[in-house]
C-alpha cells in the first residue's frame, strides 16, 4: 500500500489488513523497545496485547502521527502495569503446569533479550521510574516533549525537569565508573 500517514490510518480503521499491517510494522518495534527497557515481563505478549488495544480502539482515535505515538505509547504503559500484576500469577500457574518439566524456548533469542533487557536496566538504575519512563521515551522510543508528557500524564516543565535530573544522575554515574570515564574519552 502507498500513501502518507492518513491513507494508512483510514486503511486501518477501516479494518483493512494492509492497514493494520502498516500500523504494526511502524510501531511495534519502538513499543516493545520501551517495554523492554521498563523490564515487562513477557513483552512480545504485551506487545500483542497493545495492538489488539490499538486495532479495537483506532475507531475513537484522533490526531495525527505524534498523538497516535504517544497513544501507543499510553497504552503500552498501562499494558506493562497489567502485565506486572499479573506476572506473579501466571508464572507459579506455568511452574505448576509442568510439573518439574523443562519448558523449550528459542534459547538463543531468550540469551539476546535478557542481555539487552538487563544491560539497559542496569544502566538506567539510578534513576528514579519516572525519570527512566522519561528517559526512554525520550531517547529511545524518540517522542517530543509534548509527547512524553502525554504519555506520562504530567506537564512538560515537569518533563523536562526530570529529563535534565535523569541526564544529570547518569553523566555522574559516568564519569564515576572508571572504564566508562576512559572509554569516553578515548572516543572524544
């Protein structure tokens, strides 16, 4: 399918494969690399879980392509906070289920998420949960200002407070870190 940003949209809402196709194909990734920078469980189910909220609410959406991001995004954020409160449960339901059987998984691709997933975590643990929402929202989902806040339902300057506390706690843990401060100046 061809066309700009309101073709694909009106494709979509109309129910159109190709439409919701688009749709997935420009923003999943961006939303499960927040996901796993948050460290959700289960993301490629909460991925999904954000579409299917997507593909059912599109109707009601308004606005053009930055709104729709930090929609998604919104709706990320709420699935995350579903999907911790459910984790617990469904896990002892799984350990149970096998019963001292080993569960088969994609063991390479497991090995690569849990290495990304645990060494961004590390390095955002400084920072507070907001200040890490904002963060990654920033750098790595690449939203606005306008957007983040949207997201994390606050006023910009509070956004952008956070933002400079957060770039700030990190340029300290840097600069700190004795190979990290060497590797950065080898690379200036």
């Amino acid at each position: 399918m061809t066309g700009g940003f309101d073709d694909h949209l009106a494709s979509a809402r109309r129910g159109d494969p190709e439409g919701f196709g688009w749709l997935w194909t420009s923003y999943a990734g961006a939303i499960k690399g927040f996901l796993m920078a948050r460290g959700t469980p289960e993301v490629d189910e909460v991925v999904n879980d954000v579409f299917l909220a997507a593909f059912t609410g599109l109707a009601t959406f308004e606005g053009g392509e930055p709104q729709l991001r930090a929609w998604l995004h919104a709706i990320a954020r709420n699935r995350r906070v579903d999907a911790l409160r459910g984790h617990g449960r469904r896990r002892r339901l799984r350990l149970a289920a096998t019963e001292g059987q080993l569960l088969a998984g994609d063991g390479e691709a497991d090995a690569i998420e849990a290495l990304v997933d645990t060494d961004l975590r590390e390095l955002l643990a400084p920072l507070t949960v907001e200040q890490r929402d904002v963060v990654v929202l920033r750098f790595v989902c690449d939203l606005s200002l306008e957007q983040t806040a949207e997201v994390v339902d606050r006023p910009i300057g509070s956004v952008k407070a956070m933002q400079h506390r957060a770039l700030h706690r990190l340029r300290r843990k840097f600069e700190a870190d004795p190979y990290l401060a060497s590797t950065r100046r080898a690379m200036s």
